[in-house]
C-alpha cells in the first residue's frame, strides 16, 4: 500500500490509523440532502509529496494549497492546473525530530485582503519552525518562532486586529501572533486542548467573536470567546463524538459547520447543537480529508491520503439550502 510514500510518509499514517482506529467509528452511510453533486476536480501527484493539508481560497476562483510532505506552497487554478509557488528548505536532520510524525511539513494557510499568504511549518528545528509569509511575488520569509518541540497545525486569521492564531497539536497551545511577525503569546493552553497521546488542537477557525478549534484526539469542536481586552475566555465545547477531526469551515447558516473527519474518510455536517450526520464519505472520493473551505454553495474538501495512500485530491460539492 505504501510502496509510493517516503519513509516517513509511512510512518505518519501509521500514526494517523492508529490514532483514527483508537477512536470510535461513525456511521459510513452518506447523507445526500445537505450536500450533492460531489465530484472529484483535481488529482494531486502523490510520487511528488502532494498531499494537500490545508486550504485558502482566493477571489477569482484560485485556492491556495499546503503540500505537507512535499513542503510546497501551491496555487491551484479554477481549472485544476497546479503552480508551486514556493518550496520550502529542508532542514539539517531531513526533518526526522519533527514532534510525533518524524518528518518536515508544511500545515495552515491563510489569505489576507491584499494576497499575503501566512502558512505554518513544523520541523522539528528552531531554525525553521514557526510562521511564515509569501507576498505576491516575493519570496518565503519567516516571520515568528514556534518551538520546535511543538507541532504548529492549524492557522486563523482575525483581520479585524491583524492578529494570526495558531493551533500547537503536540503542546496543546493556541498561540497569537501578530501579522507584522514577532514573539508568539500562548494565548489559551486550556486542558481541553491536550492531546492524548496523537494530536490535540488542530483545525482552527474565527467565527462571531470567538476562537474555534477541534481536537483531533478528543473528537471535539471548542469555541473559545476573544474577550474585549483580546485575552482568551473560557473555553466550551460544542460537539463531540467526532473521530479524527481535523480542519473543518463554518457553512453560514449560524453556527453550522462542516467537518473533514481524517481517520475514518468522511465529512460531517454539525449542527449548531452539537448533533452532526455524514455527508461525504469514501464513496464520494475521500482519501483521509484534511481541510474544507465555501466559496458561495460550493465546498471544497482537500485530501491527503495519508493512510489509504492511493489519491489525494480535491473534492468539489454543492452546498444545498
């Protein structure tokens, strides 16, 4: 099965499966009325480290793309035409104390109003580890440390206060950063964001005055109020029993969203009272989803396939009303 990954792409999804199957499993049957029409609309190469990990889109139709084990930013056309917008270096170790998964990736992406690009990447080295920024044109520069025994995951941006957050799934931190760069805060290292042993706090979005994050190895979604003087409230967890969970995009309607579940290859749709139901799964295409964003009523669902090791790629579907 693994015959095409790199050594250490092997021992991520090991680590992955093994995570997903210590979690207990959901229904594998699809729910067509939120979503259809799911179609796969890109093919990334996976012989190239193409394993997308997470997802900015952009006016016009481009979406802007982390390839974790190839370290590369990547810009995909509204046709499906692929361009490497950067690579970044490898680190001294090839990346082999990178925290839990052994090897060098590149994670969260986010897009500012003027096409800035801010993106994590975690190497295990403190020379390398932290946030970085691509302006239009310009060249990779980091702009923030993050420790190097951490693993910096997901990334939010609250334009509003110009203020960057970072999930840290190994240390269990949210940190804030400013997007002019500088010394990281620990900005929440609530208990409900540890992990148990895998991943703790991965996805991570702004929403209506509030921090939201998921816990991969806990299966649940935590809002976390941005208080007046920008300090972290408490914590509340508003959805559990989701095995996996990893990246996930608020679908506009309140305070439903829709959840990439990595274990076990299926999206969920949670509703603002915690339920959820399945609306994607891998009959539809999914190869262990990484992240989903909405353009209008479209959704794109990105997968790594780092377990099933056979097709990432990026699924298109109509978001009904």
């Amino acid at each position: 099965m693994f015959n095409k990954l790199s050594t250490s792409a092997v021992s991520a999804a090991v680590l992955v499966a093994a995570a997903a199957a210590a979690l207990s499993p959901v229904s594998a049957s699809a729910v067509s009325a939120p979503l259809s029409s799911a179609r796969i609309a890109v093919h990334f190469d996976l012989t190239k480290g193409q394993t997308p990990e997470n997802v900015a889109l952009a006016p016009g139709g481009a979406a802007y793309v982390t390839f974790a084990e190839g370290r590369q930013i990547a810009e995909v056309s509204p046709k499906g035409t692929i361009r490497i917008l950067a690579t970044l270096p490898l680190p001294a170790d090839r990346g082999i104390h990178t925290p839990v998964l052994g090897f060098p990736l590149t994670v969260g992406i986010v897009r500012a109003h003027d096409g800035t690009l801010y993106f994590l990447y975690a190497t295990g080295t403190p020379d390398l580890t932290g946030v970085w920024r691509l302006r239009p044109g310009g060249e990779p520069q980091r702009i923030a440390a993050l420790p190097a025994d951490g693993l910096p995951n997901g990334l939010a941006l609250d334009p509003r206060t110009r203020t960057l957050y970072v999930t840290d799934s190994v240390l269990g931190t949210i940190w804030s950063v400013p997007t002019t760069g500088g010394t990281p805060t620990a900005w929440s290292t609530a208990p409900e964001l540890a992990s148990t042993g895998f991943l703790g706090a991965n996805g991570l979005k702004i929403h209506n005055g509030a921090v939201w994050a998921t816990n991969l190895d806990k299966g649940t979604v935590l809002r976390i109020p941005i208080l007046r003087d920008g300090r972290a409230g408490e914590v509340q967890t508003e959805a559990i029993g989701l095995p996996g969970i990893d990246d996930f995009a608020f679908t506009g309607h309140g305070d439903q969203l829709l959840a990439a579940l990595n274990g076990p290859s299926e999206v969920a749709l949670v509703q603002p009272d915690g339920s959820h139901s399945i609306v994607l799964t891998p009959a539809d295409g999914l190869q262990n989803p990484t992240s989903i964003a909405l353009r209008g009523d479209t959704v794109y669902v990105l997968s790594a396939a780092y377990v099933t090791a056979k097709d990432p790629n990026l699924i298109l579907a109509h978001l009904n009303d």
